[in-house]
C-alpha cells in the first residue's frame, strides 16, 4: 500500500520545490515540514545540499533530530534520504571540523570523493549497478542512469550498500525501513521517477 502523506523536512539545505514536483504525478499529498510535527505523515524525505557539519547542527538546533530518530528507530516509519540527506545517515563525516556525528543508522562513514582520474568532484549521469543479487530492490532500477552532484561520498564498508555507480561510488543504501541515494531522483527523469514510486510502495519490503 502507498503511503497518503509524505513530509519532505525543510531545514534550508535542501531544493524542496523540485522534489516536491518530483511526485506530481503520484497521488500523495506533500506536506513541507519547517517543524518536527510528523501527525499523520507516513513517511518522510530527508534532502540536503550543502556541508554535513552544518546541516547536522541546525536538525539538532531546530529539534528535528531527536524527532527523526524516534520516527525511524521507534515508529520504524519509512525514510529517503536524498545525497547529503543519505550521508547523515552514516555514522560520521569527513566533512567538517574534526569527526563529525550523522544520525548512525548505517554503518560506515562519509569521506572526500577521490576518482580513478584525480577529480574530487562527481558531476553527472551515471549508471547505477547492483551490489548484492540478495537485495529486495526492485531490479528494474539498476542499469539505469541517475544524475550526480557531489563532493563527499560513503565509504564501502557499509553492508547496507545495494547500488554502486560505474564511478566505484555507493549510490544506494538500503536497511529495513531506511533508504538512500547519493543521486537525485528528482533530477533524473525517468528513472527518477521510477525510483521515487519504488520508494511510495517500501511498506510492502518492510513488512517481509
């Protein structure tokens, strides 16, 4: 069953109108979340663009954070995180002063971009391969192309990596209620959009 209400979490580090558009054509009501009321919100999107230190600091200063973690530890509600809203899902970040703290709920932690040909910056549509044949994805969403826009990325140690870029990046994470993409859906069309709808239908996962 799809989800009736989803709340995209406004804390300024995010393009919320584009994701918001991005679900036009799915019959879900949007509700932008400027304060951590989640009453009758189904499940939630946690985009980010910008640094990971500060963007940690202002979930925390605006008590988004501790709300967050009870929706998705305790309620055990669904959640995507979109590029750096993925990267708070990790433990730590190399993005900041000294270690910075994400929300923990994956393994690992986010570290510089570094490709095979020296550039520290991933800009771009790339082709999303599978990391596991063990994965609940839904198949049809690997061997398509996303578009990327980052600086910083997971490292591979995560169990919890499902997708990886033909770039060696981690462009997927996925645990029980919990997903992720270091790529924009609401930026790459088609296969956007077929990722935005595999994400309204992941009751059906979290219930397996």
């Amino acid at each position: 069953m799809k989800f009736k209400t989803l709340g995209i979490i406004d804390v300024g580090v995010g393009n919320l109108f584009s994701i918001k558009n991005a679900f036009k054509n799915f019959n879900i009501q949007i509700e932008i979340l400027k304060k951590p009321i989640f009453k009758n919100i189904d499940a939630l999107i946690l985009p980010g663009v910008g640094s990971f230190q500060s963007s940690m600091r202002v979930m925390k200063e605006k008590s988004f954070f501790s709300k967050i973690n009870y929706f998705v530890l305790e309620k055990k509600k669904p959640i995507l995180g979109l590029c750096l809203g993925m990267q708070m899902m990790m433990q730590t970040s190399e993005e900041g002063v000294g270690k910075v703290d994400g929300f923990g709920w994956i393994d690992g932690k986010v570290e510089k971009v570094n490709l095979k040909n020296g550039k520290m910056l991933n800009v771009g549509w790339e082709k999303v391969l599978s990391n596991t044949k063990f994965s609940k994805i839904d198949k049809s969403l690997f061997n398509s192309y996303y578009y990327f826009d980052h600086s910083f990325c997971l490292d591979k140690s995560s169990k919890n990596i499902v997708g990886i870029s033909k770039n060696n990046i981690p462009a997927i994470i996925f645990r029980e209620n919990i997903l992720g993409t270091q790529f924009h859906p609401e930026k790459s069309q088609k296969s956007g959009e077929n990722f935005l709808n595999f994400f309204l239908k992941i009751n059906k996962l979290i219930n397996q």
